[in-house]
C-alpha cells in the first residue's frame, strides 16, 4: 500500500525518530494512571502539573488516615512525598 515504507531503512528511521517521543509519552501515561489511582473518596487533587522532566500532584485529604494511605500509594508507585506542615495535604513529585 505504500511503497516508501517496504524499505527497511525507511521503516528503521522512522521507529528510531519516534522512540524516544514514545518513550515519554508512554511515562507520562504511567504515572497519570498512577495519580489517578490515588484519588479516592476523600481526596482532591489541588492541582496537576507536568513538564518535560517531571509530575508534580497536590492533593488534599480529609483526614490522617486518608493521607497515610495517599502517601503510601505514592511510595509504592516510586513517587516522592514533599512534606506540607499543619494540614492534611501531600505533593507528590514523579519523574519521566
């Protein structure tokens, strides 16, 4: 159906520009699943923000017990934790 795609070095250029942009893209999926994952009743994502070297996600939690159980989802999906003193918020940092 196309001719300039039965070439293997047409077809091996391609695969090797995109890689590296799938790459990425395929993390940056990764880890919004992930932070979805964290939120459940009695959380609220605050904000969401994504750039090209990292995830950056603040939620706030109802209670102690709600936010012990973010931060451990966090740890287990290799996140980490940045500390909020005097409230029941976690910011959580993800790299690509």
């Amino acid at each position: 159906a196309y001719p300039s795609l039965q070439s293997k070095y047409t077809r091996e250029s391609i695969v090797n520009k995109y890689k590296t942009i799938d790459q990425l893209e395929r993390k940056k999926r990764e880890l919004v699943k992930a932070v979805s994952s964290m939120i459940f009743k009695g959380v609220t994502l605050n904000s969401l923000q994504i750039d090209d070297k990292k995830l950056k996600a603040q939620f706030t939690c109802k209670d102690a017990g709600v936010t012990k159980r973010v931060k451990a989802l966090a740890k287990k999906n290799q996140m980490k934790i940045l500390p909020v003193s005097g409230s029941n918020s976690v910011i959580v940092e993800g790299t690509l």
